[in-house]
C-alpha cells in the first residue's frame, strides 16, 4: 500500500524497547516478513550490544529514557557502532528542550513521544528508510463529505471525489482510500459494486486488535486501485460506536494511504467532531432546495460552535438547475445563500449518476469527460491553494492520530 511495498530488497527496522505495548503495536504495524520487516530486540538501551551492527539494519528504534544521562551515553555508544548510514529513531516518554538539543547533536533522525499513534510510528520509519532520491513522505489528506440533508448525493460525490484524487495520485504514486462511516446503513460498497468486509464485531470491543494485518483483509479493493473500508450493511442492527474504534481505524487508515476520503453519516455521533477536526477539508453536500440549504447552513452553525475556526466547512450544491425561471430557487439565490461558503456546484446529470449507480461502476467509466466529474474536480483543484494552505499548518504538527492523541490528552 506504501511505496516502500514495491521495494524488492526486504528493509530491516530493529526496535529495542522492553515496553509492551509499545511492540505489540510495532508489530501489528509492519510485521516480520515482507517488505519491511522488524526485528525486536527485548531489552533496554544499556543492554544493546554488537547486534546492533551486525544485523546490518536499514534504522534502529530505541526505546529510552530521555530523561537519563546512561541512557545518553548508551545511544552515542550505539550511534558510534552503526556509523551514519543507519538511521536511528529515539521514542522517549519525553523529551526536555536539553535533551532535543542533545538528540540533535548525536544525529538521530527522528524522535517521538509516547504515547505514540500507528501512524507516526510508521510514518517516522518510512520517512527515514525512503533513499535520499525518493521524494519526502507526504502528510495524508482527509476529506470529509457530510449530506446536508437525506439523498442529496453525499455518497455519489465522495465516492467521485475519491476516484478523481485517486486517478490523480495514481500517476505520482500515491493511494486512495474511501471510508463509509455510515456502519449501519452505508452505501459506497453497493454503489462500487464491492463486498463490504469491515467487520465491526471482530473489534469492536478491543480496538486495539486492529493492525495492519487485519486491515488488510478487511479492505475492499476497487479495480480502479481505490479501497474502501465498508461494513456490511445490518438496517435493524442500530448501535453506536465507540470514538475509541473510529480513531483507531482513522489513525491505521492514515499510516497507509495518502488520500482518505470519508463519507459521514448525516446523524451526529461522539467521533463526528473527532473525525471533522481531523481532516484537511470538509464538505458539506446539499442539493438545490431550500430546505437542504437551510439544512447546510444549520449544520456549518453547528460545527462552528463545536469546532471554532480549526474547521471551515464549504457546501457543494449538486444537482444544480442553472436555468432561469426555475421554480424554486436559482442559482442567485443559492451563491447568495451560502455567501462565502460555497465550494461550488454540480449539474444535475440523473442519466450518467443512476447508470452508474445501477451498474456499480464510476462516472469515468461511463463518460470520462462527464460534467459532474469536471465540475467536481474544479472545486477540488480550485482552493487547493487555500487547502495547502491550511494543511501546511496543520501538517508541521499533526497526522491524524498526533491530532487526536493530543486531544485526548488535553
Ligand atoms: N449530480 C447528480 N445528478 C443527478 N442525480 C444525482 C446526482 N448526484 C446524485 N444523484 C442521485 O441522487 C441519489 C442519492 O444519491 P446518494 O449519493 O445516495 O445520496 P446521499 O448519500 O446524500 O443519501 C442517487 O440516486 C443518485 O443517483
Ligand atoms: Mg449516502
């Protein structure tokens, strides 16, 4: 799923750690054959010893405490040993401003703080294991779609949103993923004519069980490159999900892939704002009615008072009539409506969505130069420099997992 899987030569990442937890979730995440491989090494800093070189590791984790001087001493023994060709990555429980600087001064190429997410564990190791010539490891982008309202082509545009961005990053390299949050009543797998193979149950109370392994079998692969995490569909079967399992699945989610699209239930649950907080942009779909766009409007209120400035909702106002003397609203009136929170609008194509629809397969595929996909694309495209913008700023601090860890620790 990551570039580094089509690498032919196994990369061996050696992690000295004695804690647990910290293992368990290192090996859920990379796993000792593949690719990427890691070699655990039970032990604490001071009773690491010529392994560490002989082993011929591509990077090293060490596990310490950065709050003792031995433990200093044991890394620069360490770092002496590999040479600067192994890269080194430290996790400590923290780190004071004194200990950065030393960190710095020995060269170590990446340190974190525990507790750490999946993903900046794999992020940090894949960044340091890519060759110089590679280009950096980007942040993952989240786009969330919310419907305004029932039926206004939530499903339809994410799903679109994610073949556009996922035809797009085929091309330098990059994967899509699309995410049906609606568990009990989703859509996106009928719709792509896909299996769901989310199954809820299996870790719904331990969510912790969810690694890469399992999120392997648990994906649906597209034949377009696009995989979907859906859960098969159970209409009378209304739970509700702890935050604990959607972060979880989020923070794996964003460790894999570069693009992850979301497509949210209309309903509010005690993750909506988690999710909402952690993507990059926010959608909020509604269709060419005056109630949808009340509905919009209410709900860019709502998240407002939830969520502050950290997050800017745009509406997409799909199937839009743009001829005059409709009944009902027209196009004035809709950009007046939403002043300044309009991402866009999309034609009304009810031939080319229900084709598709009806056959499980993508516009593209139907028409590659259909007007729902061009008029979505351009609002993808057109604030990409705003949305850059923002990412910029939220990507010096956090992935997903770093924003929700921090959250939940504040
Ligand atoms: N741009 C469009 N033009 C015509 N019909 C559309 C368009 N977008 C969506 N639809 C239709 O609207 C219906 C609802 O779409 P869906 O994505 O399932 O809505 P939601 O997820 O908001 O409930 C579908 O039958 C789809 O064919
Ligand atoms: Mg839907």
């Amino acid at each position: 799923m990551t570039s580094s899987d089509n690498q032919t030569k196994p990369r061996k990442t050696l992690l000295v750690s004695r804690d647990g937890e910290l293992i368990k979730m290192a090996r859920g995440a990379i796993g000792s054959s593949g690719a990427h491989q890691i070699i655990i090494a039970e032990k604490s800093i001071s009773e690491v010893g010529a392994e560490v070189r002989d082993g011929q590791f591509d990077a090293l984790v060490i596990d310490m405490d950065a709050t003792a001087v031995g433990d200093f001493e044991h890394l620069q023994k360490i770092k002496r040993m590999t040479g600067p060709s192994t890269a080194v990555i430290v996790i400590s429980q923290n780190f004071s401003p004194a200990a950065a600087r030393i960190l710095i001064q020995l060269k170590v190429t990446d340190f974190l703080i525990k507790p750490l997410a999946t993903s900046d564990f794999v992020r940090s190791i894949n960044n340091v294991l890519k060759n110089s010539s590679d280009e950096a490891q980007v942040e993952p982008q989240f786009l969330s779609f919310m419907g305004a309202s029932g039926g206004v082509g939530n499903t339809v545009l994410a799903l679109e949103a994610a073949a556009i961005l996922n035809r797009f990053g085929h091309r330098i390299g990059r994967s899509t993923c699309v995410v049906d949050l609606n568990f009990q009543l989703g859509s996106c797998a009928e719709y792509l004519d896909l299996e769901p193979r989310f199954d809820i149950n299996e870790i719904e109370n331990a969510p912790e069980r969810l690694d890469r392994q399992l999120l392997d079998v648990m994906l649906a692969r597209h034949k377009s490159g696009l995989s979907l995490i859906a859960a098969p569909n159970k209409p009378s079967d209304m739970r509700s999900f702890k935050p604990a399992l959607v972060i979880r699945l989020l923070d794996l989610v964003s460790a894999y892939f570069d693009y992850v699209v979301i497509d949210l239930p209309r309903s509010w649950f005690p993750w909506t704002e988690t999710v909402l907080m952690g993507s990059n942009r926010v959608f909020i779909t509604a269709d060419m009615t005056v109630p949808s766009i009340r509905h919009a409007r209410r709900v860019i209120e709502a998240i407002a008072e939830k969520g502050g400035k950290q997050i800017q909702p745009k509406v997409i106002v799909n199937r839009m009539d743009n001829r005059k003397n409709v009944a009902g609203l027209n196009a004035g009136d809709v950009t007046a409506a939403l002043e300044g929170q309009l991402a866009g609008t999309i034609p009304n194509n009810y031939m080319l969505v229900r084709e598709a629809v009806d056959r499980g397969v993508q516009l593209g595929d139907i028409d590659p130069s259909n007007n729902v996909s061009a008029a979505l694309s351009a609002i993808l495209l057109s604030d990409s420099e705003e949305a850059a913008a923002q990412s910029d700023a939220k990507s010096s601090l956090l992935s997903f997992g770093r924003k929700l860890l921090g959250r939940k620790a504040a």
